[in-house]
C-alpha cells in the first residue's frame, strides 16, 4: 500500500511543532506525502477545496 492511500479521505492538514500548532488548513481537498533526498525530507502538499460561494 502507498503512503499516500492512507490520506486520500484527509480534509484537515495540521502542523505542530514544539510551539504548538503552526499550519492549520480545515479545507482540504487533497493531500500528497512525499519522501525525498534518500527519505531524509518529508513533503507534504496540500491543495484547498474548492469556494462553493
């Protein structure tokens, strides 16, 4: 299974660090994980959900 099977129901993307949450986006409508330079730096991209107003 790829990683990215695990997140493709996701539609809250949230970030915490040792301050406390630093990213918080509510309105996702997909989410790509990826592994680069020899799995030593995680990616993460998310794209919005469509405005329906």
């Amino acid at each position: 299974m790829n990683i990215n099977d695990y997140v493709e129901n996701v539609t809250r993307v949230e970030l915490i660090d040792g301050s406390g949450r630093v990213y918080v986006n509510m309105n996702v409508a997909d989410v790509i994980v990826s592994l680069q330079d020899n799995k030593r730096t995680l990616k993460i991209f998310v794209e919005d959900a469509k405005d329906e107003s």
